[in-house]
C-alpha cells in the first residue's frame, strides 16, 4: 500500500516537472538571411540562459513565417514595424516611426501577436556613395538637386525597388526629381553593394543595417524628408506565450535595447564579410553586452 503510494506520488510529481518543462519550451523563429539567422540566435541564447528550452527554426520566408505565428507554430521572432504595416496590414498611408509601431502594434494586437518595445535598428531602404566619392552629397535632396542640375549619377538598385511605391517611384515624387532610364542600373540586390565598392555606379540602393556599409566605407544618404518606412527591427511574441511568461517581455525588450544600426551592421559583416559563424558572432555579441 505504501508503495502504491509512493508510486502515485512520484507520478504526479514527473507529470508536474513535465508541465513546467513543457511551459517553458518555446518556438523562436527567423527568417533566411543573416541579420535574422542572427537576432534568432541571439535570442535563442539568451532565453536559453533564463532557463528556457528552445527550439530555433530559421530559413523561413517572411510570409511564412508570419503565418506561423499567427497559427501558434512560432512563439517568438523578430520582425520589421514597416513589413507588418505595408505587407501584412496593407497600410498605404505614410507614417513616422513612431505611429508606425503604435499602428502595427494595435492591428497585430486583434491577431494575438505583442510587439515589443523596438529597436533602434532601422533595416529599411538607404542610399549611398563610396566614402571619398561625391563629397557634396550628403542628403537625398543634395542627390536630388543633382539630378535635376543634368548631372549624369548612376544608380544601382534592385529590380524590385524600381517598381515600388516605397522605392524609386516614390522616391522620386517626394524629393521632386526623375532619373534618365540610363542612370538606373536594376541588378540582384547581393550585387548592388559590389558594384558600388568596384565603381560601376556611383550611387547605390542598400538596405541600412547590412554589413557592407561598414565594410566597404559606404557613406549613407540622410533621407532628409523621411521618405523611406521604418522597419524598426522588433521582438514580437505571441500573447498566450506572454501572458503565461510575463518575464520573458523585459528579457527581450533588454536585448532590443542594445541593437541599432551600427551594431547590427557590425555584427552583419562579422558573418557575410569576416566569414565567422552566426552562433560565434551571437554568443560573442552578447557576452559583449553582458546579457549572458
């Protein structure tokens, strides 16, 4: 009889371990290039060292993975204010940074996603010139002018950003300018950068927290009237994830804190330029900061 007993104790007990152990399993998410593989790492690290159990899947499409979360598949990752307002909330309207986060985090909110307090990491679209090159321009409407002037720059740019309200068409309009189809050079965005370093353009379409800019010496462009959407690189998590680990909010919100563009561009070029590996470059970075 004792021993039944003991048995049915010991029972609940595992079952009771169990629970708390599958409680603290979570999914974290990323997309497929480096600056996702990155701050999915990062974070699968330091939720690792809170005591978490983490199962990392990265690689994913943004579409994908967005659909993941929303289906409970993925607990955590990490996604851009400006992707969530233009792409999965078809928000046409221009915005700040700011009432881009408040719009996001308001339409996400009826889907059961929290977004976190952002990051100073602004992955959007930039412009920018070799570093020695063109010294007069600093700000699109330096560039603008230029154009307008006559002056013949040529401009590297995705083919996709051509076709974009958020890219040269609105660029465009907004700064008061048009480009002769000569000047602009449509390419595979990875080329962009090397073209650039190499000469072939003298203006160049990136994205602002690539490892590149600081690698090659890029000089970026202020987008003095605030064309391009913030993509405010963003900790977002399930609410049914958050409300049964409150802590998990001031864990993320305190890695968030510690990115912005030149870090990101740092760490970015430690992988894609320095060739060191993603879980090095993570564990490194957050040693540095002091998060583990």
């Amino acid at each position: 009889m004792l021993i039944k007993k003991s048995l049915k104790l010991i029972a609940i007990f595992c079952m009771f371990l169990s629970s708390i152990s599958q409680a603290n399993e979570l999914v974290v998410g990323g997309k497929g290039y480096t600056e996702q593989l990155l701050i999915a790492e990062m974070t699968t690290q330091l939720l690792e060292k809170a005591g978490y159990s983490i199962k990392q899947t990265t690689g994913m499409g943004g579409s994908l993975l967005r659909k993941a979360m929303v289906n409970g598949q993925i607990d955590v990752y990490w996604e851009y204010t400006g992707t969530s307002l233009i792409t999965y909330n078809k928000v046409k309207e221009r915005l700040s940074p700011e009432d881009t986060y408040e719009r996001v985090k308001t339409l996400d909110a009826k889907k059961g996603i929290v977004w976190l307090t952002p990051s100073k990491a602004n992955n959007t679209y930039a412009l920018a010139r070799r570093k020695g090159d063109h010294t007069d321009l600093n700000s699109i409407s330096e560039l603008a002018a230029t154009y307008k002037s006559g002056t013949e720059l040529k401009m590297g740019v995705s083919a996709e950003f051509t076709k974009r309200a958020d890219g040269l068409i609105g660029l465009q309009k907004t700064y008061g300018f048009r480009m002769k189809r000569k000047n602009v050079v449509p390419m595979q965005t990875g080329l962009v950068y090397d073209a650039l370093h190499n000469g072939e353009v003298d203006i160049a379409m990136i994205f602002a927290t690539d490892g590149r800019i600081s690698a090659f010496g890029f000089e970026v462009l202020e987008d003095d009237l605030q064309f391009f959407p913030s993509y405010a690189l963003t900790p977002t998590i399930r609410k049914e994830v958050l409300d049964a680990n409150p802590e998990l909010s001031g864990l993320l919100n305190e890695l968030s804190g510690k990115l912005d563009d030149k870090t990101m561009q740092r760490l970015n070029g430690e992988v894609a330029v320095n060739n060191k590996s993603i879980r090095e470059v993570s564990s490194s970075f957050l040693k540095e900061v002091k998060l583990i």
